[in-house]
C-alpha cells in the first residue's frame, strides 16, 4: 500500500493512500495522454512512474 502525504490549506498535514487520491497511473511516455484525460474531465489525478 502506498502512502503519500497531503498538504492542505492552512498548513494542515495528513496522509492518504495513493490508490484512493490517484485515480491514474502512467509512466513517463504516458504523460501526454494522461493530461489530455484529466482535460477531458476521464481523470481527477495522475500518477507517473517511471
């Protein structure tokens, strides 16, 4: 399970797992074609992996 760590507003600090934040995964190739999604409203987050 990956964990990240989110900083909100007002300097709060909490965790969250990735799998729930991102709703993507791409690597680098995959960038593009994951951007073009999330401006066609197909996707909230990315992921890239190398």
């Amino acid at each position: 399970m990956t964990k990240v760590i989110v900083l909100a507003g007002a300097g709060l600090i909490g965790q969250a797992i990735a799998r729930r934040v991102f709703d993507r995964t791409v690597d680098l190739d995959g960038v593009p074609d994951g951007y073009s999604a999330m401006n066609d409203r197909e996707a909230l987050k990315l992921l890239v992996r190398p």
